[in-house]
C-alpha cells in the first residue's frame, strides 16, 4: 500500500518538474540507507515509467530536461559517484 503512495507523489512530482505525465510507474532499484548514529537517511528509488506525455521541459528546480538514446546513456559520464550508479543501474535495465 505505501508502495502506491510512493508511486502516486512520483507521477505528481515529474509532471510538476518537467511536465510529463506518466502512468504505470514500476520500481526497479533501491538504495535505503538507515543510521541510527546521526548520520544522514537516505533513499534513492528508481522507476520505469510509461509516459502520458512526449513534451519535456524545466520547471522551477530543474535546469534541463533531455531525451536521449540508451546509447548516448552509456557514454554519459558522471562526476558525482551516486549518478554513476544510477546510470548504470538504468543501463543494465534497459539492456534487458
């Protein structure tokens, strides 16, 4: 059940920063991290989504919004360590 409220406030939040609507949202990989010591929570989800819609654009905190090929995915370089995994994470899946 907390699933689809999940689901639901992701569809929400990608029509509100970018402007696509999407449907039939499916998680395809996690990374929750609990501390009990202090340090910082986190959770980072990733989804395939359906999309309702085809126009993209930046809203509010989003600086770009771009369509690209699962080709030019594997060729894009992130300096930030947690982006690299999550493209290669989306990779993989989209590779199946």
């Amino acid at each position: 059940m907390w699933l689809q409220g999940l689901e639901k406030n992701l569809a929400n939040e990608i029509a509100e920063e970018v402007g696509i609507k999407v449907k039939n949202s499916k998680l395809i990989a996690n990374d929750i991290r609990m501390s009990f010591s202090g340090a910082t929570n986190r959770a980072r989800l990733m989804y395939h989504c359906e999309r309702k819609s085809w126009t993209a654009q930046a809203f509010d905190d989003t600086n770009a919004v771009q369509w690209v090929t699962i080709d030019e995915l594997k060729r894009f370089k992130p300096t930030n360590e947690l982006l690299q995994q999550d493209t290669k994470a989306l990779v993989k899946y989209m590779q199946k």
